[in-house]
C-alpha cells in the first residue's frame, strides 16, 4: 500500500470496497458523485485511480482494460481501441496531448477509497 | 495537370507508379495505365508458385487497389494500346480508346521466342510467360492420358517450366541445343554438376541437341519431339522456353529507333529518339542491350520517374547477379562466368564435388585482391557476400580459396559489419546498407518485418533477405538491443518459445514465467498471449480462475464481446448451425426479456447485443437452463463450425455434411488458440458452407471427405490449400487433431493459419510430411494433448455462474452493484434498440423504453 494522503478533508473520501475484493493487476469501476472512477491495484500492491471514460473509444471502459508496465510507469491498455494510458498521470502513450483524470486514492481501515475533490 | 500514359502494366510498370506515388509525383502527373493481360500487374518472378499452391491474387504487385485508385492512377486491364500517334501525341486501344498525352512511358516487357520449328503451333505447345499460359498449362495436362511432358530449353526459364510440368505430375525431358544447362548463367563445370542435379530429381536432360520438328498424334495433338541426333522424346504437352524477345511492335510502327537485335533504343535517360516517349524494362535497349531480369528494369522505372520530377539521373549497365532455386538446386552466377568474358589476367578457382553435387567457381584477380565473377551450383552460401565483394564494397579475404572449400568462410563471418555504407543491399530497390541503418536507427525497427516494410529491401526477389536480416541483427546488437522476434519489452521470447517454456518448465503462472523469464509487470501484448497459451496446455482449469483472471482482456474477462459503447454481445454455440425450433424461441424471449438488439450472424448463428456488464449471468443463467452453452465469439479459439444441409435434405449432397459439422464443432470448442479459427463442412463440392476460405474446411466427395487447411475471409482472402482426399471421417479427425494442435504449438501471437502457412518454407508438402508422415515424430504427442483438450472441456459460462465470486465480478459499479450504468444509452431502430449516437446521447437521456412489436 502506498498511497496514504491525509491532506485531505476526510469529507471527500468516497467508499470503493474492501481492498480484498481488488483482484492484482485488474480494475474496478467506481460511482463517486456522478463520475465513473476506475481503480486499480497492481501486482506490487499499489493503487491508482483514473476516469473510466475512454476520450478515444468514447464509451465508459477503462476499469475493464489490461493493466501492465512501460520500463517501470504502470498503465492501463483501454479495451476499446488499444491505446495505453498511465496509471500515474493519464497520460496516453500514443497521443501524449489526451490524458485521463486522474484521482486520489487510498486504503481506510482496509476499505480502498476515491477522491475527486 | 499533365497526362502520363503507361503502355504495359507489369512488373517494371507497377514499380514506376510506386517511384511515383513515393516521390509525390501523382499530385503532378495524372496517370493512365493500359495493360494488355486481363488482370493487374503481378509477380512475374514468382509464376512457377501457381504450380505449388498460391493462387493468382497471391501473386499480385497492387495489393491497395483503393488507395492505387485515390491516388489518382487509372490502371485498365485487358486492353492493349494498338497504336500510337507521336504528332497528335495519342494511344489508341484495342477497345477503341484514345488518349491523349504528355508523355508516355512503354513498358511492354517481352515475348517468349518460339524458334522456328515445325510444329510449334500444334495444339498441346505452350510457352510459359503469364498467369494464362500457367493456367493453359494446368488444363492441359489434367487431360486423359497426358503423361509425358518436355521443355524446349535448358536456361533459367526452362528448368522452371520443367519443375512446373513435374509438379503436374508429368514425366519430363528438357531438351537444350547448348552444350549445358544455363548456359548463360553457369560455365561447363558448372554445366556438368547441375546436370547431374536436375537429372537426380526426375527430368531427363538431353543437352547439345537441337529439335528438329515438334510431331503430332494422331488425334492432331503434339505427341514427341524429333531430335537432330535421330532420337525421338515422346511428350502429351511441350513448353517452349527457347528465350525471349523484346515487345517492340508498337514502337516500331510509331516510327522509333529500333535495335539491329530488338529492343526500343533509350539513351540514359531511358528517353526513346521521341523525347516525349520513355521505355523501361525487358522493352528497352539500354546502356547498349536488352536486360531480361527484373533488377534493372526497376532501375530503369526510377530513372523514369526522376526524370519526370525534373531530374537527371541516368541508367548504367548493372551486374546481372542471379541466385535461384530451381527444382530445389541453388545455383548462383555474379560477375563474369564464362572464361571468353574474364577481365585480362584474371584467375580462376574452382571447388567442385561432383559426389554430393557442389560445383563452385570464384574469378579472381591476379593478386587475388579483387573478385571478378563466380558461379555457386548446389550451394549458395555466402552470394551476398560475393556479391559485396564483386561490388567492391566487401574485401575479398586474405585466403579467397575459404570462400568455396567445404567448412570454410562463407563470407558470413566477415560479417555485415565489414560492409560499406553505400554497399547495395537489395538490389532489386536499389536498397544501400545505409539506408537499411537509417531506418533501424538504432532500435526504432527491430523486425524485419517492419524493415522490409519501411524500405522495401527484400521485397522483390527475395535473394538478400539474409543479408539484410544480418545487417538489422548486426545494428540491432551495436545498439545492445537483443532480440527481434520478442513478443514485447516484457518478454524476449516468440509466442512459440514461451509455448515450449510454458509446456516443458511446467509454468503455471504469469507471475512465475515473468520472474523466471521476463520483466517489469507484462502488458496487454503479452498477457493475453500467456493466458491463451495457458489455456490451450490445460494449465488453467477456467479462464477466470486465480491469477489468470488478470490476464484476460476484456472479452474474455467477461466472457462476451464488448461493442463500442462498453455494452456487451452474448453468442451461445449453434454447433453447425442447426437449431431446434424451440431452442430458437428460447433465443427469442431471452432478448426480448433483456431488450437486446437480435441479429443472425455471417457464422450462422444468433447475436444478442446490448447487454450491460451486470446482465450477463442472468442472461446466461437463462441461456444454460435451455441447454445453450458459450459459443467462445469472444475468445481466440474454436469460433464456428458451418455446415450446409448435405445429404440429408439436399438433392446434390454425397454425406451427412450436418452431422459431421456438428460433431466436429463440439470436438475442438473451447479450443484456445493463437487466434481464431474457422471452420465449415459441405455436403458436396458445391461448397455452400464455404469450407475452402476456413481455416479447415471439409468438403464430400463420392468416397469420403477432403480437407482443406489454412484459408480465410477477412481482410485478406486466401483460398485454403488441399491437404488429403477421401478420408474416412476418423482419419480424418486424427489429421485434424493433429494439424489444429500443430499449429497451436507454433504459430506467433494473432496468426491466423492462412499467415502462419505463408511463413512455413516448406508449404504444404512439408505440412503433409509432418501431419501425415509424422516426420519430427511428434504426431502422438499432438493427439495426446488434443484428447486432454477434448476431456476436459467445460462449459465457461456454466462453471463461472457455478462461482459465486465469480458472478460477483460482473457489476457495473462495485460500489454500487445495483446501479444501471447512466452512459449506456439506446434508441431504437426497425423494431430494437441500437447505441445512441454521441448527438442523440443528449437528447434521449438516459433510459429508452424500446416498444417491441
Ligand atoms: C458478429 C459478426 C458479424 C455479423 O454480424 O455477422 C462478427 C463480428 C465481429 N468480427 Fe467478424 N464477425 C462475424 C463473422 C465473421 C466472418 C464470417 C465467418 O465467420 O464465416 C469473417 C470472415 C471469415 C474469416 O474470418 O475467415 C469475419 C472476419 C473478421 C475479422 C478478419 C479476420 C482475418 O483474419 O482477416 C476480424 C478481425 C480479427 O479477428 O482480428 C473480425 C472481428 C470481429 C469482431 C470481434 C470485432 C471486434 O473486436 O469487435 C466483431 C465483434 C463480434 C461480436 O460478437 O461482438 N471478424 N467475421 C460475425 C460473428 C460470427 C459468429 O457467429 O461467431
Ligand atoms: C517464369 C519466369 C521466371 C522468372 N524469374 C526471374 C527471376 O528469378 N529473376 C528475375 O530478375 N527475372 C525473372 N523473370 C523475368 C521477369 O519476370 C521480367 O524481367 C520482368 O517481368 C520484366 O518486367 P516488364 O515490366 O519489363 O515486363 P512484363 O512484366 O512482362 O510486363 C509487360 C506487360 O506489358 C503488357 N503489354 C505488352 N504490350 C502491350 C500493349 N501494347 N498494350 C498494353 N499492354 C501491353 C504485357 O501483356 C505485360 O503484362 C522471370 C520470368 C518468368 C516468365
Ligand atoms: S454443398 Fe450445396 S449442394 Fe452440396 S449438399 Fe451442401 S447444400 Fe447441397
Ligand atoms: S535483391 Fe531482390 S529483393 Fe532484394
């Protein structure tokens, strides 16, 4: 686990679910507010969370994409059209001037939670 | 806009649109193409292949005719410009066509030389120059009681017209009035070797002896040769392949400068004596003759488009380097052979071992520094190099003598990296080994091929496609890039590599092949290529268990086709497309009940589309209580298995083509495979199910079934290939067994078999030695793992609904399990629901109730 951010007012935190029921390497897709979130957790056990709307594929997809590594940056491969966004800043690989929001996420007595204030 | 007319459209001809098109010269030149053959321009070099098992379309030179179009060339096939009025500046054709032009290129090519001997014109004589004359040929000799054919010519042209007629099945002379065979290409040493090659595998070579008179039967159709020794060659069909003669004609009557021996004079140019007329290719006497080879006729097309552009660049007399395979004997010939053509004071070097049919011959100067000619017969190891060599931009080593002795330096150990920059790699495009550096450019290409694609080398003649492969390793290397087969940055193996790890290390997970093998966290290149390899060895019990459930995309992931607004489609099995009535009905409510868009497939079965993530179970839930199960459209395996409805209710049908579709369909379901696979039964050679663009089709015949292999539709159309006929239905069950396991073994990530197949060297022959003649051996191991497959097949859907943590997965929002997810949006269309589209999304909000009539 390495996100822990406490700046936060703890208002904002919206529950996922329990971090048990992240399978590694696979996403989820959560309801915060009205935006679709998806998250993440990696084989090495850390979380991300980015939109779930796919700009390209123009559908809300991205919580159900492969999960991998470019060098050591995580990213997500929508199941759309392929392109690959990073998990760290949403960025898209192949067009660099499109990226994902991308959120705050962390674990809260064992309940993974999302911020999108 | 000027006006281009090109006279011809073959191979020289389509390389002059392609200068064109790359040096931008379309926005300038709108361009007509006339040619006479009914069909595009294609791969002349590669005609004999129609005799193994490409077919026409495989052959051919423009493979976007679209984008050909939109560039603005209009190529017409199958009229002949008849006659050209060099004052008024127009072609006329054979339909009546008349264009006016700018400047107008001929590229006609040639003509096959028929000598004059009686009976050439006897019905049963061919000569051999384009798709037709193959095709003429073919038919011929499938007549009753062609048995025995003979070629008139022992050069390049007739001893591959000679394997032609041995893979017809005919018995086959080849009759030469020179001394030796390829007299042009080989000298007398050379000669004596390869004659002892070709007569090991089957023809009878008659050399030094010239054919009088070519005799009919009695039924009016050629019978034999007549020979000048007396002798008598008997023959149901002869190919005449005496040489060729440049398509002057046309020239000709415009009034052009003709060469005393033929061909349209050009100057360097390639400009004929009317400067607004050019002729290129097998047409033209350039730099002093006639080039009947492929190499500078291209040439002559670059210098064409140069000169259109505005340029100067010129033509020179080029090498006539040739390396061939012909009846499977490599001969090769650089420089110059024959001793009457040797620069002064040169040297000869032979090796020759008459025993084991290597004959091989280097033209050396005095101080043996520089390389003049050579001839290879039986091996030709080490012609790139030689070819370097003669080219001057590769030393000649200290000890020349290594070049052709048994075990020595083949040139290979020189290496690439001795090369000059400017040294030509590919000489069919002109393709300089800096150019090849360029494009690789230190890691940026690290396939070859995507470096045949971005420069072309390799893609005419095929003969450097070592050498440049050489020259992308040695970059490659200098960059400290290792592999170029790797599947992505995570893995540096082949699909078929990590296949033989997987099966032989006994892997079962993704994490531990990626720590024994890989690197950082895999991706959605290799993941996905895992899980299927894991799939298909049976590592996984399902798909979704454990770990794997992370190496599946979305498809498989949830078992459905995800469509292009997130929704899902459901496909159950239709096993040959049979159905019962009320299973039908079943079909029926379900996507009523759901509200899912209904269509019958191009795979004769039923899609049901619309589907959100937290529908499927309920939907399949349905589905299996009917007694439906996955029909697999989401994953790379085992797709449909089409039938037509054969002799059970079809009047022409031979076999109960129903059943056997069905059968064969439950056999291999679920069968995970590099990617999908297709396959049909028909019930007659009518073909209805269209079995012969499957990846295995199987068509009746009176005594049994025929297989077919390795076709498909889709984007590139390959008519599959006849593996066996009239086999009995186990037989052939274990060919395929033992062919789908075969190729799940080996073929590379996405690789249809119609792909794979085209890789295989050794084509269809090879296939049979392997599948049928278990040559490697390994014909049991495939059926044993095909029988595991068959054993322990399940149903996904099924054990996943069985799985309550399973079924937990398929929710839109995992902290809202309940919630419909508001983006999908409908609206209806002739009756059902279709996905709205972005500028409806607005306007309908988010739920349409869809009125069913
Ligand atoms: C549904 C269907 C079209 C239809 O409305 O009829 C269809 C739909 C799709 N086809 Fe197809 N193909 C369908 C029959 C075919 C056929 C006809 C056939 O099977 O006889 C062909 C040509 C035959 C062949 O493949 O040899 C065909 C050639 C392709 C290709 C090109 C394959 C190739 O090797 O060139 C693709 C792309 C690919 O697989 O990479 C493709 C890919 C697709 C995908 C999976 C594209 C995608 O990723 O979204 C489509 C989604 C399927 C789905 O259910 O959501 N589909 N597709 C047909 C489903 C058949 C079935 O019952 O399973
Ligand atoms: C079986 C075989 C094997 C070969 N192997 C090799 C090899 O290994 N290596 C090699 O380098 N070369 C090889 N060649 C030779 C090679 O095919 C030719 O050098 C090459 O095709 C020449 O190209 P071209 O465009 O000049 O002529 P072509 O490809 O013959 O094209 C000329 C076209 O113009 C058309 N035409 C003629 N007159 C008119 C008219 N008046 N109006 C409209 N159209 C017209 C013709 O029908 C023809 O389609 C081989 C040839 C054959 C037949
Ligand atoms: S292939 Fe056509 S003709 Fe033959 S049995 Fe099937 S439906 Fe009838
Ligand atoms: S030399 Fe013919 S393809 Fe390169």
């Amino acid at each position: 686990m390495t996100q822990t951010l406490t700046r936060m007012p703890e208002s904002t935190w919206v529950d996922v679910c329990p971090l048990g029921r992240l399978l590694p390497d696979r996403g989820v897709c959560a309801l915060v507010g009205g935006t679709q979130v998806a998250v993440f957790r990696t084989s090495g056990d850390a979380l991300y969370a980015v939109s779930n709307w796919d700009p390209f594929g123009r559908a809300p997809v991205i919580s159900r994409g492969l999960v991998g590594s470019v060098g050591v940056e995580p990213k997500v491969a929508s199941p759309l059209l392929k392109h690959t966004f990073s998990l760290e800043t949403g960025m898209c690989f192949e067009e660099p001037s499109v990226a994902l929001d991308v959120y705050d996420v962390r674990v809260h007595d064992g309940m993974v939670q999302v911020s999108t204030a | 806009m000027r006006t281009l007319v090109v006279v011809g459209h073959g191979m020289v001809a389509h390389h002059l649109i392609e200068t064109m098109r790359d040096r931008r010269l379309l926005r300038r030149w709108r361009v007509v193409v006339f040619g006479e053959e009914p069909r595009r321009a294609y791969d002349r070099v590669a005609l004999s292949s129609l005799f193994a098992d490409l077919e026409p379309a495989d052959l051919t030179l423009d493979r976007d005719v679209a984008a050909t179009e939109a560039s603005g060339v209009e190529i017409v096939s199958g009229d002949a410009v008849v006659s050209i009025d060099r004052d008024a500046r127009t072609v006329a054709t054979a339909s009546g066509r008349e264009v006016a032009y700018d400047a107008a290129v001929l590229a006609t090519g040639s003509y096959p030389f028929v000598p004059p001997v009686p009976g050439t014109d006897l019905p049963g004589v061919f000569t051999y120059r384009t798709v037709d004359d193959v095709d003429a040929m073919k038919a011929w000799a499938a007549r009753p009681g062609v048995d025995r054919g003979a070629v008139l010519g022992g050069g390049l042209l007739g001893l591959e017209a000679a394997q032609a007629l041995l893979s017809l099945g005919l018995e086959t002379a080849v009759v030469e009035f020179a001394p030796r065979l390829m007299p042009q290409q080989v000298d007398e040493g050379g000669g004596a070797v390869l004659a002892g090659l070709v007569s090991a595998l089957g023809p009878t070579v008659h050399t030094g002896a010239a054919t009088e008179e070519i005799v009919a039967g009695g039924d009016g159709c050629v019978a034999s040769l007549r020979l000048s020794d007396g002798s008598a060659v008997d023959a149901g069909m002869v190919v005449v392949a005496a040489g060729i003669r440049p398509r002057d004609g046309l020239a000709r009557s415009a009034g052009l400068e003709i060469a005393d021996r033929g061909g349209v004079v050009v100057d360097a140019g390639c400009t004929t004596s009317d400067p607004c007329v050019y002729a290129i290719g097998e047409c033209a006497h350039a730099a002093g003759r006639t080039w009947g080879l492929v190499a500078p006729g291209y040439r002559m097309a670059e210098v064409v488009a140069d000169r259109l552009a505005g340029g100067d660049a010129t033509f020179a007399a080029v090498e006539l380097n040739t390396k061939l395979k012909l009846l499977g004997v490599d001969v090769a010939s650089i420089g110059s052979v024959q001793s009457a053509t040797h620069p002064p004071g040169a040297e000869e070097l032979t090796y020759a071992d008459p025993l084991s049919g290597v004959y091989k011959k280097l033209v050396l100067s005095a101080d043996g520094t520089r390389l003049h000619g050579a001839v290879l017969v039986g091996d030709a190891t080490g012609y790139g190099a030689l070819c370097q060599m003669l080219a001057g931009t590769m030393p000649v080593p200290e000890r020349p003598e290594s070049l052709i002795l048994p075990g020595g330096d083949d040139g290979a150990t020189i290496g690439v990296t001795s090369l000059a920059d400017e040294a030509v790699i590919c000489s069919c495009h002109g393709v300089t080994k800096a150019m090849l550096c360029t494009a690789i450019d230190g890691g940026a290409i690290c396939e070859i091929g995507e470096l045949k694609a971005a420069t072309k080398a390799a893609t005419g003649c095929g003969g450097c496609a070592p050498l440049v492969a050489d020259v992308l390793h040695a970059e490659l290397d200098a960059a400290g890039i290792e592999r170029t087969d790797a599947m992505c940055e995570h893995f540096e193996h082949s699909r078929q590599e990590l296949f033989d790890i997987v099966r032989t290390e006994g892997i079962a997970t993704f994490a531990d092949l990626l720590a024994r093998h890989g690197h950082g966290r895999g991706c959605e290149v290799c993941r996905p290529a895992v899980a299927s390899i894991f799939a298909s060895l049976g590592v996984a019990s399902h798909v979704l268990d454990g770990e794997h459930a992370a190496l599946q995309d979305t498809n498989d992931h949830f078992l459905a086709n995800i469509q292009k607004d997130g929704t899902y489609s459901v496909v159950p099995r239709i096993p040959g497309g049979e159905i019962a009535p009320e299973k039908l009905i079943v079909l029926g409510e379900v996507a009523r009940d759901f509200g899912l868009y209904t269509k019958i497939t191009g795979g004769q079965r039923v899609d049901l589309f619309g589907a959100r993530v937290d529908q499927l179970p309920a939907i399949w839930q349905r589905l299996i209580d009917a007694g439906f199960e996955s029909g697999h459209a989401y994953a790379k395996a085992l797709r449909t298995v089409k039938s037509c409805v054969g002799s059970t209710w079809c009047r022409y049908g031979v076999q109960d083509s129903v059943t056997l579709a069905i059968d064969i369909e439950l056999r291999y379901r679920g069968l995970r495979a590099p990617h999908k696979i297709k396959g049909a039964v028909a019930g007659c050679t009518r073909d209805c199910s269209e079995a012969k663009i499957k990846d295995f089709g199987v068509i009746a015949t009176d005594a049994g079934w025929s297989l077919y292999v390795c076709g498909n539709g889709g984007m590139v159309p390959r008519v599959a290939t006849l593996f066996a006929e009239d086999l009995d239905r186990d037989t052939l069950l274990t060919y395929l067994d033992r062919f789908l396991m075969f190729y799940v073994r080996t073929a590379d990530r996405l690789e249809r078999t119609a792909t794979w197949f085209a890789k295989r060297p050794g084509g269809i022959e090879e296939l049979r030695r392997i599948l049928v003649d278990d040559e490697l051996g390994i014909c049991s191991q495939l059926e044993a793992e095909m029988e595991r497959h068959v054993d322990s097949y399940r149903c996904e859907w099924r054990a996943a609904l069985e799985d309550p943590s399973t079924a937990a997965r398929f929710v839109s929002f995992v902290n809202a399990p309940d919630a419909v997810d508001p983006e999908v949006v409908f609206v209806p269309e002739r009756g059902q629901i279709r996905p709205a589209r972005p500028e409806e999304r607005f306007l309908s909000g988010p739920t349409v109730e869809v009125e069913l009539s």
